[in-house]
C-alpha cells in the first residue's frame, strides 16, 4: 500500500497528521531561538604584551616574533597578523575555517598554554602576555552611560549596578564595560625640593610600595584561642599617605611626605579608549545573550528590569540605546509574516486562476503545512530563526508546491479523460512519486555546497541548506500522502463538462495549442532552433562583463561609521580634543539622530559584521544613527567634503553598516618584503596610481607617517663619572613627563596605582626637563640631566609596523563612494594592471586583499564541494532514466538560466553578489528538476504505445502547465526579497534565471532530446 492509499483510506489518521502539523507547528515557530544573523562564533584571539619604552621595531624583533613562531606551531591557526607600537605588542591570532566551533575552546587553551610556555623567553621589561579568546563575542544590545556632570568613578558605579541586576536574566549570557578610566594616587613632587633635601627616589618608592602592603604578622596561641596580630600603620585615606615620613633614618629632621608633594586622585590622562555620548563621557554597556534564545523576548525583559530600576538610575546619568538587536530581529520576523501571507496569497491566487477554485485551497494548505512542518524540524535541529533562516524559508515558498502542482495536474488530467479519483491518484503518484523523490533530491544537493562549504561563508550560510532540506524533503513527502488525500476530498468524478466525452482532449485552450505549434515549429528546426538559443547564451555570457561583481551588499540598517585618523603619534588627549569639534559637526547635520564616538580603538562588537580596530591613540570612530537610509544618502557626500575641509590634517573613511565580512577597506593592495624604507616606497606607487583614478576615494596606506621622537644623546664618559646608566636617565625622564607607577594603594575594593610625578608646569617645559635631576646611587646625590646628556635632536621612526604571518607587510587601502553605481571589485579591476606592474626587488611578493580576497576564498571554499555535489546529481538523472542521452538532455538546458541572469541583473542594475553565485547553483537544481519532470513525462507517454515524436509533443503539451505554475510560483514567491538588500542579488538571478529557463526549457529540453535521439519531425 503506498502512502497516497494509506492517506486516503485512514482519513482519521490523516487529519490528525494535518492537526499536528498545524498545532506543532505553530508551536514550534513560537518556541524558536530567534537572532540577527546565525550562531557564529569569529575564530579570533588577540594576544596583547606590553614592552615599555620600546621602539615598534625593538617590540616587533624582541616580542612580537618570538610570539609569532611559537603561535604558528598550533596546527589549527591559519594566519596570524601582528600590530607593532611602541611599547604594545598585538597579535591578532584567526584559526582556520574547518576547526568546528566546539574545538575553539580547546585551541584558545592551547594558545594560552603556548604562549606561557613562550614567555621566559621575552626580554626583561615585558608583562606577561595576555590572550583575549573573547574577541568576537557579540553584545546585541550595546548601550551607553552617559553623563556630562559625574564623574567616570560615579559612571562606573551606576554600570557596575546595572550589571548585577541584568547579568542574572534568562537568556543573558554576559555584560561587559568598555571605556572605564583607571583612577590613580597620584603623588606629585618638586624634583627641586627633593634634589635640595637630598632624598634617594629610590627610598621613597620602596617606602610607598611597602607601607600598604598586606602582610602575615602571625598567629599567637593563648590558653585554647588562636590570636592572629594584625598590625597598624595601613594607610586608608589621603592624609594618612601624606603624613608618611620620609626622611632618611639618620635624619634629624622628619619630613613628610605632604611637605614637598600634593596628592591626589585623578583620573589616567592617557587611557586606551574612550567612549563619548553625543559629545558627552560615556562608557559603553553591552549585553550578549545565550545561544539559541529567542533575542526578542531577552530583549523585552531587559528593557522591562531597566523600566523597572529606572528610579534607581542619579538624576543625570543618562541610559542609551546605541543597538537594539531584538528590535531589528523582531522587524526582520514581523516582515517574513507579512512576505509569507503575501506568498502564500500569491500562490493560491495563481492556482485559482490557472487551475481553479479547489487546486488553489489544496495548494495553498499544502504550502501552509510544509511551512509549519518545516518549523518543527527547525527546532528539532536546533536552527533559529535568523537573516539567513527567514531567506531560505522565503526561498523555499516558491519551490514548495512544485511537487504538489505535478500531483494535482495529474489527478485532474486523470478525471478529465474518465478516470475515476482513486485510479487517477494512483496512476499519477505511481508515475511520478520517484522522479519527483530524485528531483527534488537534486534540487537540495544544489544547494549542498553551500552547506557543506567548510569555511566561515558555510558556518554562515549553512542553515540555508539545512532548511531547504527540510522543506523539500517534507514537500515531497506531502505531495504524494496529504495532497491525494485533499484531492479525494474535494475532487469530483463529474468533473467532464457538458458536451464532453469521456476522453477529452484536456488540452484544447489556446494556450496548449499556441505552444503546440511553436514547439513544433521549433522540432522541425532543430538545427536553428539549437544556433538561436547558443547566439543567446554567448550573448549572456558576453554580458556579464558589464554586469558589476559585488561581494555582500551593505545593510539597510540606518547606522553608518565615521572612522577618524588623525596624524599617527597624535597624543589620545589631543584626538579627544578635535573629535569634539568632529561630533558636534555631524551632530548638526540634518537627518543625524545620535553620535556614539570611541577612541583609541573600535567599539565593543555589537553585530556579527562588525570588525573593530586595534589600540591606536590616533584613532576614533563616529558610530552616527540616522532617521533612514534616505537621510545617510543625503549626508554623506556634504560631510566627506565638510570635514576633509575643515579638518585637512585628519584622514576620514565613511562605511555603511555591512552585511557581511568587513575588512579595513574593501580594496586592498598587499606589498611584503624586509625593508620598511622599500615597503613605504611601494605602497607610495601604488597610492600615485590609485589617486589617478577618480572614483577612488579614502586612500591610505596601513603603517601611516611616521612619528617624531626625542633622542637624549648621552655623554658615556660623563655619565660613568657621575656613576649614572641610562636606566637612571629613563626613570628620571619618566618621572618628569609621564609619571611612574611604584604602588598600589587600598581603596576599600579598589586597588589603586599610585603615580608618582613631577607637576604640570615642569612636565610640559622641555627645558625644565632638560634640567631635571638624576639620582646617582653610587655617589648618593643628584647630577643635572644636561650635565650627561650633551643634545636632544629629534628623529622620525616607524611607530607602527605589521606583519601577517611571519613577513612585514603594508596594505594600501582604498574604496569607492558608498550609494554610488561603482563597486569596489570595478575599481580593482580599473587599477589591477597598473599595481601589478609596479616593479618588486628580489625578496618582495604583493598579493591583493580587501573583498577581492573574501571573495576568493568564500569561492573557493564553496567550489571545493561542488564537484562532488553536481556528480551526485548527474548520476541521479542517470540512474532515473538508465540513459545518458537523456540525462545530458536536461543537463545541457542548465546553461540557459545564465541568459536570463545575466539581462535581469543589467536590467536591474543590481551587482553579482556571492548570494547570487548562490543563487545561480540552486537554480541548476529547479531546472533539472524540471526537466526530470518533462524527460520522464516523454518515458510514460512512449510506454502507452505512442511513437518517440508523438510522445515528445504530447509531454511538453501537458508538462507545460505544471512546470510554468511551479516556475510562476518560484518567482513570484521571491519577488518580495528584491526589497531586501542581503538577498536582492539572489532573487534577481532566480527571478530572471529561472522565468527564462523555464520558457526556454520547454522549447530547447525537446529539441536537443530530438536530436540526441536523432528524430526527425514533419509537417
């Protein structure tokens, strides 16, 4: 008994199939995690070791490549590139797409263990490297904490607060701070008074070090107690620490600490980054959730605690959203509902037109139950519902009545020539059950690569395939067990129409008999008919030069980033400094609704795409929300030109929010070679070549200018008379510019450092600190500083230099105008030649980067498994039929959905995107699936006793509307994704592939199945 029999005679059980499906369904779309974009941890680690009063080449030779060596052992590490600065080493350590996300814990474990094993081997001066494995966390609700009257400590509090009340919410995996400004004791000291009083520096740091230190005094047993001593002399506020004596031991007179210093707390003058608000201090909250929850009710219990704690909140701290992630999942969700409904409207109306009232009920509550089929599978797997989730389940609507279609055409064909229901339902499900299991087989295998791609584009797009496998799969499925069973249920016998025979010819219309005759016409002419259709794919393929190449589109979302790079050695003070005057430009502008800036380094990752920058002091970024996108198309070009004039000295990139991997430029030329004189040479080529192009704009290059330094040349000679090394020169530099670190002080649960310095006024006079004092241990006095250093010249160094797996390397950056009909790959290609003909010395290799390399390796990742994938399906066709002939007949008929792609995507001006490559390898599976459907057609129709030309004419006849309706569905069930800008690419390719494929088919499929077969027709 097959399962259309079994379906039809226990209709009990049946509709309790139908009442399950629906309720669990439904249920189960409820109970889905729902997300922005798809789990994906980013295999990143940074390793970060700081070297003091290093130059970036003393750190790149005596950190960074002792690190790198050891780091590049682990076999799972792909590449890693290195950020050299002075006095800061940072790695940024990517592993290799293949590792499994559940073997990342075990690597970062690895690292660590490498790097600890590494680290005797670093110079004296070094702290022990830190491995930051939480690189790529993702906090989908990123907030600041804003306040222009509190200060940071008072900032900190209120978040800290925020913190223990939100961390421990359902559905919160973490909440982390970012921009918090150390606190500091800051001691402030006279070198006069302590050059007159004679006081070893040395003493004094020992004394602060020590007196607050915590230390065992002992346990003492009296009678049965242990008594432990615990002695005075901690100190606990400010005046204690200034009342510290610090006279020397033989002194007759006390000194206090108070007497020739001030001290105080003040916040770090140079912190690592900073967040401002619309122009106000802020600290940036962020909030990450647990995998596989649903985001948006996360989202809704924060916001209702945060509702709840708002009186809690000191009058001025201000709380903002800068992302709101539930907030857009719930848009994206609310927006597949709305292209759902409107699909499923569209396919019940195009089958009650073209195959009447009750097709169209069965067709549409086929494709209402494969849905919420297809969404209790989802959740039995684990996929949430998510950016690329929502794209296949749209995708899959066209493609999920394809079967149904050919079942139901059947039966009704069947009762059109006298059949009874129950013998039309079994003739037509006997035929076609197993070609319809092969083609839908293959029309998921064509989708396989995408899924089995072993690298991060298949991490990414992976629920893609495994959605369309489970919709497919129960598409068929449905199709030959519930669709008969609608059909007995609402078919009739009497479907003949009066004045009818019992055989009716139910091809008649015009329509049949129009295609009749083209078909014919186009059999007769086999060999014009084959030579017009090859002019129009040579044609395509010649078109698809002008087409533009693309590799993820930018988002719709209405953010856009400013990044701001001011000349490199710029102090962060003075970058803080000139972004006030940056916000309150973009602020102003029409159309901007909120400035989030960070600086010194990228903010906290807040959607999967987002790549922040390393630790530059230089460096700021404006993170500026607009009305709509409509409003950042008008902003844009009026603030690139607003503030490149007002603002010459400082280097500005304008990005749109991107959809997909975001590299530093999206064009990048890569020069390597050992010398940074000749690296900077090639780079400025390529800068001169790339500037003679108008399109290109925001061109720079990675180790930027190079900074000025001061170079104290000492008299050796004069030094080692007054028994001083050049440590004491440095800590006596230090003391009298930056400060120096010699304690921590206890502040309750605080550890504060305590700095010790010289005041403002002698800091910032370069000829008081030529004049300042240095400690000679040996002769137990102070000797001037110009008394051992003879000059001061300046110089210029490289105060950045990175490297990318063990080589240097400079990477010349570019790009094109955002909303602009220009991509950044036909830029590449207009300056390709000239950059690759730049002459490179013996030792050097360039390489290109950017999107053109994503791009590559996304291809090549997904091309790896498409061999293997499109062998599957041809042997399946093979096995179908037990021929070649006919296999190769449908599969020569794939080639045409490139004539239809290549003019709908001109006629559409939208770019060949990497979706649609997608879309371009699923669209092989729907036209061999119907040519599976047609070829097979041709076989039963030869099996009653018709001739091969009889049979081929009377196929295609009543294949037609059949294939046309699951094409006609196809399409328009993807119209609505041309509005999304991810997946427009990919709805146009199977749009127009698909629309002029399947025309084509239905005339090309038979006349190359002719003339395999070498039949000749006449009039």
């Amino acid at each position: 008994m097959t399962l259309a029999e079994y379906s039809i005679k226990n209709r009990v059980i049946s509709w309790l199939v139908v009442a399950l499906l629906l309720i669990g369904g439904t249920l189960s779309f409820f109970g889905l995690g729902k997300l922005e974009f798809p789990t994906f941890p980013i295999p990143q680690a940074v390793v970060n070791t700081v070297y003091a009063g290093a130059s970036a080449e003393q750190v790149e030779e005596e950190v960074t490549v002792q690190l790198e060596k050891g780091i590049l052992e682990i076999a799972e590490v792909k590449k890693i590139t290195s950020y050299n600065s002075p006095g800061m080493s940072q790695i940024l350590v990517e592993l290799h797409e293949t590792i499994s996300t559940d073997e990342h814990t075990r690597v970062w474990a690895s690292l660590r263990k490498k790097v600890e094993d590494l680290t005797p081997q670093l110079p004296p001066g070094t702290t022990t490297p830190q491995v930051f494995d939480e690189f790529g966390d993702v906090y989908g609700m990123l907030y600041n904490i804003s306040s222009e009257d509190y200060p940071y400590s008072d900032i900190e509090d209120y978040a800290d607060f925020l913190k223990r009340e939100l961390v421990m919410l359902d559905g919160v995996a973490k909440i982390s701070l970012a921009g918090q400004i150390t606190k500091n004791v800051v001691i402030e000291i006279e070198p006069d008074k302590l050059s007159a009083l004679g006081l070893d520096p040395n003493r004094l740091y020992t004394l602060l070090n020590n007196q607050n230190v915590v230390s065992n005094a002992g346990k003492l047993m009296i009678g049965e107690q242990s008594v432990r001593f615990h002695t005075t002399g901690e100190l606990s506020n400010l005046a204690q620490l200034e009342a510290l004596i610090i006279s020397p031991a033989t002194s007759d007179t006390l000194i206090q600490l108070g007497d020739i210093a001030k001290v105080s707390y003040q916040y770090d003058e140079t912190p690592s980054n900073l967040y401002r608000a619309n122009g106000h201090k802020a600290l940036s909250f962020g909030i990450s959730f647990q995998e596989s929850v649903n985001v948006v009710d996360v989202g809704d219990s924060i916001r209702q605690r945060l509702a709840e704690l708002k009186s809690s909140r000191p009058l001025g701290i201000d709380l903002n959203i800068v992302y709101d992630q539930p907030h857009a999942v719930d848009t994206s969700v609310n927006d597949f509902l709305i292209n759902l409904l409107i699909s499923i409207i569209i396919v019940i109306v195009v089958l009650l037109i073209t195959m009447g009232l009750k097709s169209g009920i069965i067709m549409g509550s086929v494709l209402l139950i494969t849905i919420l089929g297809t969404f209790i599978g989802m959740q039995l797997l684990n996929i949430e519902i998510q950016l690329i989730s929502l794209g296949a389940l749209i995708i899959a609507l066209g493609m999920l009545v394809d079967n149904a279609i050919v079942i139901t055409e059947g039966v009704l064909v069947g009762l059109k020539r006298g059949l009874t229901k129950k013998t039309a339902i079994k003739e037509v499900v006997s035929q076609t059950q197993f070609p319809l299991l092969g083609a839908t087989a293959i029309a998921i295998i064509a989708f396989a690569p995408i899924g089995l791609s072993p690298d991060a584009t298949g991490d990414f797009l992976g629920s893609l395939f495994y959605v369309l496998l489970i919709a497919l799969s129960l598409s068929w499925l449905f199709a030959i067990s519930l669709t008969p069973f609608f059909c007995e249920l609402l078919f009739k016998e009497e479907i003949a129409q009066a004045g009818e025979t019992q055989h009716t010819d139910p091809y008649q219309s015009i329509i049949f008999q129009l295609y009749g005759k083209l078909l014919n016409t186009a059999l007769r002419h086999k060999t014009l008919s084959c030579g017009l259709t090859l002019l129009l794919l040579i044609a395509a393929i010649g078109a698809f030069g002008q087409i533009k190449q693309a590799f993820f589109p930018p988002s719709n979302t209405p953010i856009f980033y400013i990044d701001v790079w001011m000349q490199e050695g710029t102090d962060i003070r003075a970058t803080s400094k000139k972004l006030l005057d940056i916000e309150a430009q973009v602020l102003n502008h029409d159309g901007i609704n909120k400035v989030t800036t960070t600086l010194g380094m990228g903010a906290q990752r807040f959607i999967l795409t987002y790549q922040p920058e390393m630790v530059y002091a230089s460096y700021a970024q404006l993170i500026t929300e607009a009305e709509d996108l409509q409003s950042i198309k008008n902003a844009l070009p009026i603030l690139r030109q607003t503030l490149e004039a007002k603002y010459p000295e400082a280097e500005f990139k304008f990005k749109l929010m991107a959809l997909g991997p975001a590299p530093s430029a999206n064009i990048e030329a890569r020069f390597y070679g050992p010398d940074p004189a000749v690296l900077r040479q090639l780079a400025q080529q390529a800068i001169t070549i790339i500037n003679a192009e108008p399109l290109a704009i925001e061109t720079r290059h990675s180790w930027r200018e190079q900074a000025t330094i001061i170079r104290p040349q000492i008299d050796m000679a004069a030094a080692r008379r007054s028994g001083i090394n050049k440590q004491d020169i440095d800590n006596a530099l230090l003391m009298n510019t930056s400060g120096q670190t010699i304690g921590l002080y206890r502040d309750g649960t605080d550890l504060l450092p305590i700095l010790l310095r010289s005041p403002e006024q002698v800091r910032t006079d370069i000829d008081r600190i030529k004049g300042a004092q240095v400690w000679s241990s040996e002769h137990q006095g102070y000797v001037a500083l110009n008394q051992i250093v003879h000059a001061f010249p300046t110089e210029h160094e490289n105060s950045l230099i990175i490297r990318h797996n063990l080589r240097r390397m400079i990477t010349v950056m570019t790009d094109v105008a955002p909303f602009t009909d220009d991509t950044p790959e036909s830029l590449r290609l207009k300056i390709k030649e000239k950059i690759e003909n730049i002459a490179l010395p013996d030792g050097y290799q360039f390489e290109w980067g950017g999107e053109y390399e994503s791009s590559q390796m996304a291809k090549k990742a997904l091309f790896s498994s498409l061999p293997m994938g499109y062998l599957v399906m041809f042997l399946i066709t093979v096995f179908l039929f037990g021929t070649i002939r006919q296999s190769l007949a449908i599969w020569l008929t794939v080639p045409l959905a490139l004539i239809g792609v290549a003019f709908g995507l001109l006629l559409m001006e939208i770019p060949f995107a990497f979706t649609a490559l997608l879309g371009l390898l699923s669209l092989s599976g729907m036209l061999i699936k119907n040519g599976i459907v047609l070829v097979e057609q041709i076989d039963i129709e030869q099996a009653k006793g018709l001739s091969i030309q009889e049979a081929i004419q009377l196929a295609c006849v009543s294949r037609m509307r059949p294939v046309c309706m699951a094409a006609l569905t196809t399409v328009l069930g993807m119209a609505p994704l041309l509005l999304d800008a991810f997946f427009a690419s990919m709805a146009a390719t199977i749009i127009f592939g698909l629309g002029f494929a399947t025309l084509l088919t239905l005339i090309v499929l038979p006349v190359i199945y002719a003339t395999l077969y070498r039949v000749s027709f006449t009039e």
